[in-house]
C-alpha cells in the first residue's frame, strides 16, 4: 500500500527522532534488522529495529503501521514476536523480550483489540501510537519531509489550513534543491490527507499557491484514483489475514480456534484456506 511505504520511509529517515516525538521516549543506537526470508515463513511487521533504552538495554523493536481496524493484528504481532524470538534462541546471544509499536494513522477511531490478557497471568499489549493524538508540532519540529507530513494527520490544531500551509511551506523548504524528492512527499501528503477529509482543501491550497511544486496531474483530485487506493488497502488487509490463517492453521491450531480468536466465521476460515493446497497442519496433522 503507498500509504505504508510513506510511513515507511518516516521511520527509516529517523526512527529516533520519530519515536521520540510519537511517544517522548528517547531511543539511541538504532539499527535496521534485515531478517532473512528463509528463516521466517512470511516477512515480519512492517519494520524491525534494535535500539538501546533507557536502563541501558537492547531490544528488537517491531513497528507495525495501521490504516485500517484490523482485528487480526494482535494475532499477526504474536506470529512475528514468535519469529523474532525463535531466531533469537537460536543466536546464543544474550537477548531480552522484542517490544512491538502499533502506529495507527486510520481515519475512523481506532477500536481494534489492544491486548490478550489472561487474568492473574499473562498479559500482551504492545505501545499503540493514534496519530490523531500526538500534537502537530511535533511532526512539524522533525528534520525529514516524510515525517513532517505527519502533521495534518493530528487533531489538536483549532485551524487545519493554517497546518496544511505550515507543512507544505515546509516540505518545500527541506527538498528546495530536489523536484522529485519535494513531488514525492507532496503527493503522499495529499494521500495522508484523505484520512482527515482534506485531499480538496490541500489539492487547492497546491494549486492556487504552489502550482510549480507538484505538477496538476499529479494532484489527487478524481474519486475513482482515491477509490482504487482503497481497494489496494482492502487487498492488503485480505492478504495480512491470509497470512495470519495459513500460519496458525500449519502450526496445528484448529480451524474453529482460528475463527473465534480472529473473529472470523468458520466457512472464511475454510475459504481461505481452501485457496492453498499447502497449507496443512504441521504439529498435528489430525486436527480439523
């Protein structure tokens, strides 16, 4: 999904700085972790990075991005940690328990399961970031375009236009010497935008006042372009379930715990795993 890839690069450009200003925790020596594909069955989280906290301890950190309610993300964050802790058994280091962020930047308020609690036992909550929720400033205070553009994705501004200017003024400024760079970002404000309903408002303020930054037919103003966008959402949050089902069910979990623990009925359990022939339960291979 293109709004995931601009989220994407807000993180990678400084997840230190990027956090910090999601959350105020301060952060220090961040490195990218690549994990290799054949030792995991599916890529894992939308990004992971180790960094050294406070008390002087280095995690693995998961970032998962969301647009959407997704009710299957608690699950799928499980999965990866699962993942991520495997390799790290198996890497004889000394390591501690990787901690999971969920940036959501969704439209609709977000009422997604925040956490699997067992009373009295365990507990899983990962740290849950609302964009809506972190003051504009902040975005506005940061050094990189792509996180800048964060900005008209908070509510607490009384005048939304007067945002809007500040962060375009300003992505103009940061790529005053790169065209293609300062396009880039433009366009992934305008797509940002449509999560606050000011594609219209910021698709004019582009054009009556800086119609050399960003060329007309660039500008997302045709519904079925925004239409098509949201269908590749849809897509993608089809293919993460996927994902979730088919790993759960080869590790042995029945399809009726499938359904109940992902809110799902039965038959799309069945549906979707009737889409893969391999996929067939590893552990026990006599469970429905």
């Amino acid at each position: 999904m293109k709004t995931d890839f601009a989220a994407k690069e807000a993180w990678d450009a400084d997840p230190g700085a990027f956090l910090n200003a999601l959350t105020g925790e301060t952060l220090t020596d961040w490195k990218s972790e690549s994990v290799e594909m054949s030792q995991v069955m599916f890529r894992i989280a939308d990004r992971v990075y180790t960094a050294r906290y406070a008390d002087g301890v280095e995690r693995m950190i998961l970032v998962e991005i969301q647009a959407q309610n997704d009710v299957s993300m608690l699950a799928r964050l499980l999965v990866y940690i699962g993942m991520l802790l495997a390799l790290l058994f198996s890497s004889r280091k000394k390591w501690y328990p990787p901690r999971a962020y969920v940036l959501y930047i969704g439209a609709e308020p977000f009422t997604a399961p925040v956490e699997i609690n067992d009373p009295g036992h365990h507990v899983f909550r990962p740290v849950y970031i609302n964009a809506r929720n972190v003051p504009y400033r902040r975005f506005l205070a940061l050094a990189h375009p792509a996180q800048v553009i964060f900005a008209i994705l908070s509510e607490d501004a009384k005048d939304r236009e007067d945002v809007a200017i500040e962060v375009i003024r300003k992505v103009v400024a940061l790529t005053r010497d790169n065209p293609q760079e300062r396009q880039k970002h433009l366009l992934n404000l305008l797509r940002y935008s449509r999560f606050r309903n000011m594609e219209k408002m910021i698709a004019g303020l582009l054009e009556k006042e800086w119609e050399d930054a960003l060329p007309e037919e660039q500008i997302l103003q045709d519904p079925l372009y925004l239409r098509g966008e949201a269908r590749g959402e849809a897509r993608g949050r089809e293919e993460k379930l996927r994902e979730v089902v088919e790993t759960l069910y080869s590790n042995g979990l029945s399809m009726d715990f499938i359904a109940q623990n992902l809110n799902l009925t039965l038959k799309k359990v069945k549906d979707i795993l009737s889409q893969n022939p391999n996929a067939s339960p590893k552990t026990n291979p006599n469970i429905p």
